[in-house]
C-alpha cells in the first residue's frame, strides 16, 4: 500500500515538474518573441528615421517640376530617381503621418541635403519658378493683333508669325488634323490662312511654347466651340469657312450689341437677295486701317477680296476679318428670321432694326443727338 502511494507521489511530481518545465519553456519562447518584435520595431524606427534623412551632406540642386493634377503620392517615384529621397515607402509613411501643405504646380529648385521634411515644406511653399505665362485674346482681334500680342509675351516677333503662316506644309498639316479647316483658307487672296479660326479666349501657356503650340491651343479651342454644331454646318447650305466669315463680320459690326442672332440675319435677307454686305468693318481689315480713322472715299469704293462696301462683288467676302466669340457664332447658326435689311447698336448694346434705308439713316441721327452713339476705341 505504501509502495503505491509512493509511486503515486512519484508519478504526480515528475508530472508536475514536467508541466513546469513545459510552461517555463513556454514562457521563455513567449519573452523571446516578445524581445524579437521589439527588436524588429526599434529596427523599422530606426531605418525608418534613416530613410527619411537627407540622401547627401552635399549641396547638390536638382530642379523638380510639379504638373496639375500630382499629388505627394504619384511623385514619389520621381523623387527617388532624381536622388532626392532615399525611399518612397518611408517617404509615403512620413507624409501619411504628418500635416502637410498644399502641393502647387511649377518647378522647385529641390537640394539633396534636404530630407524629407524640408522637401515637403518646400513644395508646398511659393518658392516655385513661374514657368507659365497667361496671355488673353479678346474677341474680335485680328491676326495683326494676334502677331503682336505674341511679340509681347513671348521671345517671337511679329515677322516669326507671319513666317509660320506662309508655311505650306505647317498649313497643311492644320488642314489634316482638324475638320473644320478646309482648302478654303490656301486661297490666295486670303491675308492670313488662319485668321477667324483662332478661338478667342485667355489661356496659360508653358513660357517656353513656341508659336505653334499657341495656335493649337486656340485651334483645339475652336474644334470645341464649332463640334456642338458639327450636325448644322454639315447640313448648311453655307460652308464651315462661309459660316465663320460671316461670324467675324458680326462680332465686329454688332459691336456692344446683345442681339447678334438679329445681326446675322440681315447679313443673311443681304447675301439670299444679291445684296452687297455694307459692312464697314471689312473695309478696315481690307486697308488695314483702325477704327479710330474714317474711312477715305477712295478706300470705300476699292476693289479687292474683303471690301464688301464697294460693288466690286456681293455677298460674303474671301475669308474672316476677325476671330469670333462663341456669342457671334452662336448668332450665325441660329439668327432671327426677320426682314430686316439694316441694323445699329446704341453705345448701350441695344440694337435697332430697319428694313429701308431712310429708316435707318433717321435712327442713326436720333442716336447721335441723344449722346448715345457707339464710337469705336
């Protein structure tokens, strides 16, 4: 009986002596894990702090341009091939993790002495080289007007312009790419193949965009103004070039006027009756001449291509006299059915229709006692 016992006993205590072990084998394992994944933590910290230093002790500057639309995210892997950051990871992490400022659009002047910190205060500063330049084309200028306002914001001269319009293969390249440039424009009596095709508006420019890149911005500008009546010119009995003269004839003899559509559709009851057109304005752009100047009777009554005032020919003339606003191609494309053979607009833009001449010529003198004559600037 104490035989048993005692096997008991020694049976019971290696038993529990081998649960120990087992449970202090256990807790070895579970310490050294614990050891382990701080280890690994102090380790990611501490590569984490590496890899969000500067890459160099050097003064080393490398220019980095940020496009619209970046954010610190899609330039991370640019950051790294220029050498500015050590990794996009930790770069990602920091930026995660810290409050940051707005990333603007230009070109930074970075160093890779800066880590990741000061390259992210950086973007997000206005220390960023201005390399764009925002040039405004009002409506109703010409390209004479166009050469110029190049020359003034640009290192082109007015010649470089008129150059690149004489370029047969630049003009025909136009011709193939866009559908609304037609063999029209190579007419020879034409001043300038791209003149009413430029669509007038204030655009940005890179500073360093040469005058083609210019016109393909106001040409794809003009590809979007004239397809929302892609269906009504096709099926005009007037062509896109026609549509578009008689669109910069509007913009400059509507004036300040609000009622373009009622405009167009005297120049229209003029062309379906054999009229001449009677506009001034084109007079002008024939001799070249600004508004500020009357008219010399010897100009008005001269034959060539534009002059619509004289009876040389009637109808529309060979090509646009100006760039027209979206509102005077709108007012082409839609006018007014009246029967209206006469039109003026008061200083004020509102608009008088007559269908005689003695109406017309009795607004005029009603207008001019009252003050409310529209002179041109």
């Amino acid at each position: 009986m104490n035989y048993k016992n005692n096997l008991k006993e020694i049976t019971t205590s290696k038993t529990r002596f081998l649960m120990k072990r087992k449970l202090n084998k256990k807790g070895i394992i579970l310490i050294m894990s614990l050891a382990l994944i701080i280890l690994l933590v102090l380790i990611t910290i501490v590569v984490y702090f590496i890899k969000i230093k500067a890459v160099s002790k050097e003064n080393i500057k490398v220019e980095f341009r940020v496009e619209q639309g970046d954010t610190y995210n899609s330039i991370a892997n640019e950051l790294k091939e220029k050498d500015l950051i050590r990794s996009p990871l930790a770069y990602k992490i920091y930026i995660k993790t810290h409050t940051k400022g707005t990333l603007k659009k230009g070109t930074y002047e970075l160093n890779k002495n800066m880590n990741v910190k000061t390259l992210i205060e950086t973007l997000s500063s206005d220390d960023y080289k201005e390399d764009h330049i925002t040039i405004t084309f009002k409506e109703g200028i010409n390209m004479r007007n166009i050469a110029e306002i190049i020359e003034a914001n640009t290192n082109y001269t007015q010649e470089d312009v008129f150059n690149l319009l004489k370029d047969e293969q630049y003009i025909d390249s136009l011709i193939k790419n866009y559908w609304f440039l037609t063999d029209d424009i190579k007419n020879e009596q034409i001043y300038y193949p791209l003149e009413g095709y430029l669509f007038p508006n204030t655009y940005e420019f890179n500073k360093n965009a040469t005058i083609q890149d210019i016109f393909k911005v106001l040409l794809d500008q003009m590809d979007i103004e004239l397809s929302k009546y892609k269906e009504q010119i096709t099926n005009s009995e007037f062509t896109i070039h026609e549509l578009l003269t008689l669109a910069s004839i509007v913009e400059l003899e509507a004036g300040t006027s609000h009622e373009r559509n009622g405009v167009a559709s005297v120049f229209y009851n003029r062309i379906n009756d054999n009229w001449t057109l009677g506009s001034d304005v084109t007079t002008y752009y024939a001799v070249a001449k600004p508004f500020t100047q009357d008219l010399l009777a010897s100009e008005i009554a001269q034959c060539n291509a534009y002059n619509t005032r004289g009876t040389c020919f009637t109808g529309l003339p060979v090509g646009p006299i100006s760039n027209p606003s979206s509102e005077s191609i709108e007012g082409v494309m839609n006018p007014t059915k009246t029967n209206y053979y006469y039109f003026v607009a008061d200083k004020n833009g509102n608009t008088y229709f007559t269908t005689t001449a003695s109406e017309h010529q009795k607004i005029i003198e009603k207008l001019k006692k009252e003050g409310l004559w529209y002179n041109y600037e």
